[in-house]
C-alpha cells in the first residue's frame, strides 16, 4: 500500500494508506485434473530467428527463404523456445536490434478531431504525492453524473486508516462528500492545482474523490482520470451561447438617437454641397454666354 497525504476541508493533513482495489473474479479456472491454474510468461521466439534475421540468411531472397524453410527448421530453436520467463524487464532497441541505454520519449497531443497538435519531448515529474506538501481540496465539485460524461478513469484506489486517529480523519470527509453527492478535485503541489503523480516520470492523473457512508463504516474512493471527452459536435446549448456571443449587442437609446442626428447632420451636408455646386456650374455657364 502506498503512502498518500492527504488535506480535509480544515486544511488537517495526515498520511494515510491508498490502495488498490481488485474486485475478486466468482470463475475460478481449474487445469484437467482439477487443480488450480495459473498464468506463465513463456518465450516465443528470440531476436535471431524473427523474419528479417531469417531473410538475411537467405540472402533477401523470399523464395529462397520458402525453401529453407521447408527443408530445415531454421526458424525455431528447440532448445530456448517454450521456456518459461522470470524476472523479466522491458529494454528498448533501435533499428539494428540493439539495446540502447540513452533515449528521449515523446509526447504526441491530438486534437478531438483526431489531427496532430503538438509534438514535445515528455517531461518527467516528480512525485507529489507522499511529499512534504499534502494535497489539498481544490473546492471545485463535480457531480457524479458529470463526470462520467466529462472523464475518462483509467483505475481507482481506497483511501483508508491506519489509526483511530486517521479513521475519524477520513470518516468526516467521507460523510461531507456523501452529504454534497459530489466527486472533489484534489491537486497537489505549492499552488494546490498540479495532477497526481505517484511516481517520478509516471503518467499524471486529476484525482476525484468520492465518500460513502453507513452507520460507523465509510468508503472514501480516489478516482483517476488522464483523459477528458470532448463532444467534436456541439449541443444545442452551446450553439446558442456562441449565437449570443456573436450577436452583436442592441444600442442603447441614447446611442441610437445620437446615430439618428449624425445622419441628418450628413443629408444637410451633402445637400448644401449641391446647392453650391449647382451655383458654381450656373456661374460658369453665364461668363461663357457673355463672352
């Protein structure tokens, strides 16, 4: 069980235990004799006999690779396949097969239409969890209808005591919880806003928690989600909220009286300069006779 501190609506901290929660399988498998079964990790095949190492053997020649073969078994080593692993660990290899020791992770961001966002180098956090600063209630509650349409949670784990101290701790946020039937954002770090980490370089989570309650008895759930729905189509709600905000607003009555006088202050304008362009043209027009 992992450490977790842990801040009530008081701003009390303490650290208490979160774990994880595997809800027991009613199927129980049994082998052919009735005994009980169990899963093994068993080697498949090495990097040796993969299609491209066999390919080279033959030479880049498909066909030639189609008659070995038939006539040998080139392609499996009975003395290393069907062993059972132990104690195995994931490496990284490049082009040529090779372990590499010093590699940079990316991280790729799409948009909800499915397009390429962002392309940046994955940056490793450290653990916020269990540190000197708990993490705290953001006050931003969610309901629980909401955030199944709204979230994506990926697992859950049990907050639960390790004293009489921390049971009392728990069973009022548990009870406040139940009370609001609400789910409560936590954040961690200074500012009390930043996801979950729980270990360094490991995936960060928003945590929801939820609290349950019955007579001297509590449930107090961590929820977490690193992935947010969003609707690509918009609802009917939000088509008229952007029509709102592309309306252009009403003038007020002094705005509009103030236009009114503009636009009669412009026809006497334009009306007056007429007049003395006709006069103008009247003028010309008598000299010309004259001479």
């Amino acid at each position: 069980m992992a450490n977790i501190n842990l801040t009530d609506p008081r701003k009390r901290d303490a650290v208490v235990k979160a774990e994880s929660i595997s809800p027991r399988s009613r199927v129980r498998y049994v082998g052919p004799k009735g005994g009980a079964s169990y899963t093994r990790k068993v080697l498949k095949s090495t990097v040796d006999h993969d299609y491209d190492s066999l390919l080279e053997q033959a030479k880049d020649d498909p066909e030639k690779l189609a008659q070995l073969l038939i006539e040998s078994d080139i392609d499996v080593d009975k003395e290393v396949f069907g062993r059972f692993l132990w104690n195995v660990s994931r490496v990284y290899i490049n082009e040529d097969e090779e372990v590499t020791y010093r590699i940079q992770q990316n991280e790729i961001i799409y948009t909800p239409e499915g397009k390429l966002k962002e392309r940046r180098q994955r940056e490793r956090a450290e653990a916020n969890v269990d540190s000197d600063i708990p993490l705290s209630w953001t006050g931003k509650k969610i309901t629980k209808a909401e955030a199944i349409r709204r979230y994506v949670f990926s697992s859950k784990l049990q907050i639960v005591h390790i004293n009489g101290l921390t049971y009392d701790f728990l069973y009022g946020m548990a009870k406040e919880l139940a009370e609001l039937d609400s789910l409560m954002l936590l954040g961690g770090g200074k500012s009390g806003k930043e996801p979950l980490v729980f270990r360094r370089g490991s995936t960060a989570y928003r945590g929801f928690l939820e609290g349950r309650i019955k007579d001297d008895s509590y449930i107090l759930l961590l929820h977490l989600s690193n992935a947010e729905l969003k609707n690509i189509i918009p609802t009917k709600e939000e088509k008229s909220k952007a029509e709102k905000e592309i309306k252009v607003k009403k003038p007020t009555k002094k705005q509009s009286k103030k236009k009114k006088i503009l636009k009669k202050e412009a026809k006497m304008k334009s009306v007056s300069k007429k007049a003395t362009s006709k006069k103008k043209t009247a003028k010309k027009s008598t000299k010309s006779k004259g001479i």
